[in-house]
C-alpha cells in the first residue's frame, strides 16, 4: 500500500513523501529497513522517513538507507528520545534533512536545535501561525526571553488542556481554528471534540496571546 501511495503521489506531481509507520506492526530493524528501500526504489522523487510509535529506525539503519536509497532525503522524528536523534545527527551529518515531529514540537524545539533539527512542523500554526512564526524566529535567533515567555503563556498552559483526554492532539488544533473564527467541522470517531468548556479555556488562552 506504501508503494502503491507513493507512486500515485508522484505520479500526481508530488516533490517527495512522508513516510508513515505501517499501521499496527512491531518489528526487529531489518522489516522496517525493508520497508522503507521498498518505498525508495519505486519512486524516483524524495522520500522522508518518520520515526514514531512503532518504527524507531537507529542510526545504523537509517546509515543502510543513505547508502541504499539515494532519494531518501529526509528523517523526522517523532518519537523524543533526544539522544537517539543526537547520535542520528551527528553520525550521518548533512546526508538528511532533519525535522522535528514531536506533538506540540514547540516545547521539545530548543533540545532539538541544539541536536542539529533545525525546522520542525508546528501543529499550532493552523490557528495561530503568527505566534508560531514569533517562537521560530526567537529560536533561531537565540532569543531565550521571546522563548520562554511563548511557552510559559501559551504552550505550557495549551499543553495542560490538551492532555486532558487522549486523541485531544488533534481535536485541539481543529478547536484553535473554531475559536479563530475557521470552520473545521468534528473530529472523526473515535476521537472525541473538546467541551465546551474546554473550547471556552481555548478561546480566552488563544485571544491572550495573540
């Protein structure tokens, strides 16, 4: 289904593809290194492989890869162990394209700068993009002040609400663009859209900070 998908994408005119974890399915190194060579070699466009959940390719598979697979390009991670992407990095230096995919990547931005990830994407950029486009620029910039006060007003606090219930990750950013005034429609079952409480804490914590 991964080939089938990534064909198609670049058969549509698509530049590269992320690439998921398969659905459901734990495994030793070499499946997902399998996977991940299946993928590359039936496309000639881009490829950017995603550490979460149940792929956590290490440093000396993603080295197999590169070797393997010219068109892989890229590796985000979204799967927080600091230390794996630091030796990731760092062995394979500028071979990849290193993304952040943390949720809410914001509150884990500064490690992972200093372990060489550079961009992330901001899931918060879809209500409040001129709040997320203050936080890059203050990171990039070294501004610890801008920072700081970002993630003590808006992330720590956003954060609190989103991990009331599980599947909120999501349900929270179509909430941000209902309090910005942009219809989003319902979260699909079986995750389940915030009260209207919670929508209420949103708006006040959204219009505070904007």
């Amino acid at each position: 289904m991964a080939v089938e998908m990534a064909k198609a994408a670049e058969a549509a005119g698509a530049d590269g593809v992320l690439l998921l974890p398969p659905y459901l399915m734990f495994s030793e190194q070499e499946g997902p290194v399998a996977h991940v060579k299946a993928v590359c070699d039936a496309v000639g466009i881009g490829v950017v492989v995603y550490n979460r959940d149940n792929i956590v390719l290490t440093a000396d598979s993603l080295q197999k890869l590169c070797d393997l697979c010219p068109n892989l390009i890229g590796f985000k991670d979204g799967y927080g162990e600091v230390d794996r992407v630091i030796e990731i990095t760092t062995k394979l230096g500028d071979r990849l394209t290193y993304i952040g995919g943390m949720p809410t990547h914001e509150l884990y931005a500064t490690a992972y700068f200093a372990a060489g990830v550079t961009t992330y994407s901001s899931a918060v950029f879809n209500f409040v993009p001129e709040l997320a486009q203050r936080f890059y620029k203050g990171l990039r910039a070294g501004d610890t002040k801008t920072t700081d006060a970002i993630l003590k007003d808006f992330f720590f606090p956003l954060t609190v609400l989103r991990n009331r219930r599980k599947g909120y990750a999501v349900s929270i950013i179509k909430a941000g663009l209902e309090v910005r005034g942009r219809k989003a429609g319902l979260v699909r079952p079986p995750l389940v859209d915030l009260t209207g409480d919670e929508m209420a804490q949103l708006k006040a914590l959204v219009d505070a900070n904007i």
